[in-house]
C-alpha cells in the first residue's frame, strides 16, 4: 500500500489508521495498493490504473477519505491523479448481460481525465468518459460520454453549460 506524509495529514491520522487497520487486518479492500475508506468497497482493484502527474496525489486521497463509495472495476477505470470524487461515488465498469444474467459484458473502461470533480452520490457506468476539467453535480447518473469543460449534471446526466465561458447548453 502506497502512501506517505501528505496524504495522512489530508485524511487524518485517525481515519488513515482505521482505514489500514480495516485493510491490513479485516481484509476489507485487502487486495487495493491504495489507502481506502473503511466503509467504501472495491473490486477488481488491479484493474484500477492512476495516470497523470507524479506527486498529484488527489484520487487517492479521495480513496481514503471519501465514505460509502463503490468501485467496480470489472471492465477497468482508468483515472488521472488529479480526479477528485465526493462520498458515495460508484463506479460501475461491466452490466450483467440481459440473457444470461451470471455473464458480464465486456465493455470499455471508465475512462475519467484530468481535474474531473464528482459530486456525492454520483453514478458513472460502463463506458463512459468524463472530459477534463468537467464537473459532475450530486446525485448524478452518468451514462454516455461527458465532453471537456462541462457542468453536467442530472438523472440521466446531461450538460448544464460550458465551464470555460459559462455560456448555457442547448
């Protein structure tokens, strides 16, 4: 597990500890090389794959303090450092086919890049990419690609107006 001076202040050293207790000894999220919320759960966390500026340490902070989130990664999500997530996030990476409901689709991975802000409560599915310096309102339902510089938000998501001039979105 990674981590280092930083990120324990960021979290907190009470909240960094429950959390590497929760992994090292309960064997919650056991398998993640990140630093997790005790009460949030990963799977296929190998499949997880930070990209973007060393040192830039903002994804995996919000892995450590961010409650309730749910990381899928069956299918991978691919995330900048720089992407920050709100508490209960889920990140959803592969459906159950509809016919054989034990089978899951193979489908891109979540792609999300660059400064991307998601909101609480956000829900990203299978596919998606999320452009830079976009931001995802709370309690969104993300379930087609959200362009770069966007407010975008909603059940389903969509985009509200452009971040760079503020100008409304048809």
């Amino acid at each position: 597990m990674r981590f280092n001076k930083k990120q324990v202040r960021t979290v907190g050293r009470g909240v960094f500890l429950l959390n590497l207790i929760f992994q090292r000894f309960f064997r919650i999220n056991a398998q993640c090389a990140y630093n997790i919320h005790y009460t949030s759960r990963v799977s296929f966390p190998e499949r997880i794959r930070l990209t973007g500026t060393p040192g830039c340490m903002e994804a995996e902070i919000c892995f450590a303090s961010s409650i309730g989130c749910y990381i899928q990664a069956r299918n991978g999500v691919i995330m900048d450092n720089s992407v920050r997530f709100a508490a209960g996030v889920r990140l959803i990476s592969a459906n159950h086919d509809e016919v054989d409901r034990a089978v899951f689709s193979s489908e891109p991975p979540i792609t999300l890049h660059r400064n991307v802000w998601l909101g609480a409560n956000v829900v990203v599915l299978p596919g998606v990419e999320i452009g830079e310096n976009t931001i995802i309102g709370a309690g969104s339902i993300v379930t087609h690609d959200i362009p770069a510089n966007m407010l975008a938000a909603g059940v389903p998501c969509k985009v509200m107006r452009s971040l760079r001039s503020g100008v409304e979105a048809a």
